[in-house]
C-alpha cells in the first residue's frame, strides 16, 4: 500500500512531502520491510515540493 504524506517536513524543509510503502500479506498489513521516499530519494530536496501529492485515496 502507498500512503502520502504531502505535508511531511524533512528536517528544516517545510511541506518537502514523502510516500511510505507498506507490505501486507494474508495476516494484514506490516511495517516489516516499508520504504519510505521523499524527494531527495530523487537528487533534490526542495521546499513546498509535497511529493506524493498525486497519490490520491
């Protein structure tokens, strides 16, 4: 499962935003073996970047 955090703060970057990934199996969900991304993940960190924003649910 994908979850978005857009408003995360990351460190002194305000609304850097991020996206945390949950494994699951046939006994639920887990936060054994989760990622988390933010967009430094990708080479930048900039302010107001609400990255994962466009995850919608």
């Amino acid at each position: 499962m994908a979850i978005r955090v857009a408003g995360e703060d990351i460190g002194a970057v305000a609304d850097a935003g991020a996206v945390t990934v949950l494994r699951g199996s046939v006994k639920g969900m887990t936060t054994s073996g989760s990622w988390n991304y933010g967009p430094s993940a990708f080479g930048g960190l900039p302010t107001d970047a609400l990255y994962g924003a466009a995850i919608d649910g």
